[in-house]
C-alpha cells in the first residue's frame, strides 16, 4: 500500500509553485521596462499598472465546483485589490443555476475589458468557449485555470496550450500532470475558502431527509454526479459504512448528490448495496448557504475518491471544523495530513476501462474499505480524536487557503504573466477601443502639451516594449495621476 503520510509532505505544496516541463518554461522573469520608474507613478498606482484588471470568465451562477471556484476566486482578486470584470458562462452549462451576488458585486461599475482574461474553464471545454467568447476577448492576454484528476494529461488536449498564455491549476498534483506536456508556464494557485456564516440546522436537515434521526451520527458523502461517479466512488464509502456499523447503531451515511437524473441507474445501484444499513439518498441542486448548512449539520465528512484534482468538499467541511475521512492520495494532499483528517491507505491501480475522458491504463487510487471502516468507527466512537482533528482541520485551511493569502498570490502572478509566443494569433481587435484612448489622450495632450513633450523618449520607449496599446493605457492612467 502507499504511503499516504508521505504524500502531504510540506516541500510538495507550496502554493505559487511554478512547474514547466524545462527551464525554459519556469517563471518568467525575464527583464522589462520598469514602467512606473519610467512614469515617476507612486506605488499604489504602479501596483495597479502592472495588473491594470482582469476579466474573470466562469460559470459564476451554475451549482458547479468549479463554478463555486470561479466566484471564490474572483472575489479574491477583487479583494487584493485588482479590477475584475466578471462574465458569467453559466448559460452554456447543463447544471442548474443560483442566485449569486458576484456579478452585481465585481460589476458595479460598469462592463470594461481589461487586457488580461482568466479563463475559469477547463481543458476539455477551452475550444468552445473561445469560440463564444466576445471579439474584444481576442487580443487579451489569456490564463487558463485547470483541474485534471489524472497524473497524466492527455495527448489529444495538448492543443490546448496554443490558446493560452499561461496555465494555473488548483494543486501540486495537477500542475505535475499538466507541466509533463505543456508548452506554456504552468502556476499552481489554490483554490480560496471563507469562513461561511452557517450554523447546525439538524431539524432543517431532517426536513430536507426525513430519516435521519435527532440522536443519529450523521456522516457525510457528497458529489455531483456529472463528475463521474466511479472517480467519485460512492460505492466505496457504502461498503465501509455497511462494513463499520450494524443497522441497530445509531449512526446514519447521508449520500448527497446533485444531477442524479442525468446518471441512469445509478441511485438504484447505490441503494441496492445500502440495503438493510442506515443509508440516506439525497439528490438535490443547494444554494451556497444550504451547501454549507448541510455540512455545519453532520457530524463528519467521508470521501473515499479514486481522485481528485483539488477536492473543494474536503477542505470546506475541515474549514466548519468536520472530521474528514479522505483517500490520501491525488491533489487533496496538498491540505491533508495525518494531523488534519483520517487518511485512508490505497493502492494505485490501472483503470480497466474508460470512464469519461479517463482513459483505459489511468492510474487511480483504490480506497481501502476495510482501512475506511476502522477509521469511520474511531471517528464515531473517539469524540476527542473527532474534536482535534476538526480543529487542526480549520486552522490549516484558514491559515492557507484564505483569501488574502490566495488572493495576493494571484495577483503578483498577474504581474508576471507575459504573451506566450505558442498563442495562435488572434483576429485583429476592433479598432473601437483603441480610438476611444487615442481621442482622450489627444485631448488631454492638447490642455498640457509640455506633461507630454517631455515624456515622448519614455512613451517611445514603452512603445516598443509593449506595443501601442500598452502605451496608451500607461500614458492614460500617468496623466489621470498627474492632474
């Protein structure tokens, strides 16, 4: 079996860790003009300069992880202090959509395109999303943020990288798979969680699955069923359940699961192998505050995944201070350690078949049952042992994975990021834009001819740096300063 304490080890999770497959492709730092030197700009606006916004496309309405990662992440941004022009995809997702303030929020003043997009979508969705994306997209400068829940990224996506710029993904473990074949820097930026304002609600939950009982001790599985079930492994945490407790104990499994329509047969399968045990089916799509309702509500947090990219769930139930109980392998041990959640030993095995884009061969883990009952019974019967590992759990994810910190690491990479020379040019962007600068730059020009004339040397020279349109957004914000 593997060692799973090994795989938290402290080197392996830096946040901000930038992976490339040569060196060629690590950080670039490579010498540009020192812009707001060249401008005498004070410190708070060149900060502003060399990250002037960011366009931040996800699906920010849709009951989507990646979705919740998308609002989380681009409120972290606006956060640290960098623009964010938020567009909203949602309508191009299957999943059910909720009410989320992040778009009145990052778009209270007003639609502006900035010259920098994130593209909150991942590999396999890329291509069709560009292609819907508006034309004043095309000349922006693009970061894609992926998940991947394999060590090995697959061929027939490498195509991808010559749409963007830069990489950044969730984990250590995705940024592995990713930098092996990328040709464009690869930056590992975590996901972000705040501390939710959600309190226990046991008769609320016994509303929404009216078998539980007041006295039951209620563990929790959860996962969207369009995220493939057999990486999700629900049967796994079944059988350790049905394994640990006999169904005169008071102890319930709450399977909670979201687009189980959309998965034929499979809430039938899950509750034939629950048959005679204390196991609950719940299929419904949450808002945010009921998502983590729910888990202020139970008692422990089970997952028993083949693999995972991030593995968001885990880290919002040891953020409520839940002990969890995780396969101990893939990107989830970028946060879990043995001091902060039970982990479950595993071996890695080869997929017999494909399961979505998972291809036959992939290397998965395979969750010990036996190894995930014992754990499930000492978490039941060890309120100490429950107790310290949940506070253990909190402290490491608001001390990581907070806002501040994820927020200020992404926004010093926007500082870095440069145009990729892989990118496939782009369609000339409308000329719009670029007119409505020059005219209020000629006006401007116009009222305080000598500001300008003894800038022409420096404007020149970040013509040729940057090109004309950082030229004009430099010489613009400089003589907003100055007035």
């Amino acid at each position: 079996m593997a060692d799973t304490k090994d795989k938290a080890k402290e080197a392996n999770c830096r946040p901000g860790a930038a992976t490339a497959p040569n060196a060629a492709l690590a950080l670039d730092r490579r010498a540009q003009p020192n812009l707001p030197a060249l401008f005498n700009l004070p410190t708070t606006l060149s900060d502003w300069l060399l990250a002037p916004g960011v366009n931040y496309v996800g699906y920010l309405t849709a009951h989507l992880g990646v979705g919740e990662a998308a609002r989380n992440m681009a409120a972290a941004l606006a956060d640290a202090g960098t623009p964010v022009a938020a567009l909203d995809i949602s309508n191009l997702s299957s999943s059910p959509r909720g009410q989320y303030d992040i778009l009145g929020r990052l778009n209270a003043g007003g639609a502006e395109i900035y010259p920098t997009t994130i593209l909150h979508v991942n590999a396999d969705e890329l291509p069709f999303v560009l292609s819907k994306l508006p034309r004043e997209y095309d000349d922006t400068i693009k970061i894609g943020v992926w998940a991947w829940e394999s060590s090995e990224f697959p061929d027939a996506w490498c195509d991808r990288f010559d749409l963007l710029d830069e990489i950044w993904v969730c984990s250590s473990f995705v940024a592995a798979a990713v930098a092996k074949k990328a040709t464009i820097p690869v930056f590992a930026v975590p996901y972000v969680f705040s501390p939710p304002h959600a309190l226990p609600d046991r008769a609320w939950l016994r509303r929404k699955a009216p078998d539980i009982q007041q006295d039951e001790f209620v563990f929790l599985f959860q996962f969207d069923t369009l995220s493939i079930p057999h990486r999700k492994n629900p049967e796994g945490a079944i059988r350790a359940f049905i394994q640990a407790f006999t169904a005169d104990q008071p102890v319930r499994l709450l399977i909670k699961t979201i687009n189980a329509a959309k998965c034929a047969g499979l809430v039938e399968t899950l509750r034939g192998l629950a048959a005679g045990g204390r196991v609950t089916i719940w299929d419904e799509a949450l808002s945010n505050e009921a998502r983590f309702k729910l888990l202020a509500s139970v008692d422990a947090f089970v997952s028993l995944h083949r693999a995972e990219g991030f593995g968001m769930s885990i880290a919002e139930a040891m953020l409520l201070k839940k002990p969890v109980i995780v396969t101990g392998w893939s990107g989830n041990a970028d946060f879990v350690t043995p001091t902060t959640a039970s982990l479950v030993s595993y071996t890695l095995e080869k997929l017999p078949h494909a399961f979505g884009p998972y291809q036959a061969g992939t290397i998965w883990a395979e969750p010990s049952v036996d190894d995930a009952a014992a754990r499930m019974r000492r978490i039941y019967e060890d309120a100490g042992y429950r107790t310290e590992l949940g506070e253990n759990a909190a402290r490491l994810i608001r001390d990581r994975l907070n806002p501040e910190t994820i927020g200020r690491l992404a926004r010093e990479r926007l500082q870095l990021v440069t145009p990729s020379n892989h990118r496939q040019a782009a369609p000339p962007p409308p000329a719009a834009g670029r007119l409505r600068m020059i005219l209020r730059l000629s006006r401007d020009a116009l009222r305080r001819p000598g500001h300008y004339a003894r800038r022409i040397p420096t404007a020149l020279r970040v013509l040729r740096a940057q090109g004309l349109r950082s030229m004009l957004r430099l010489s613009m914000a400089a003589a907003a300063q100055s007035k």
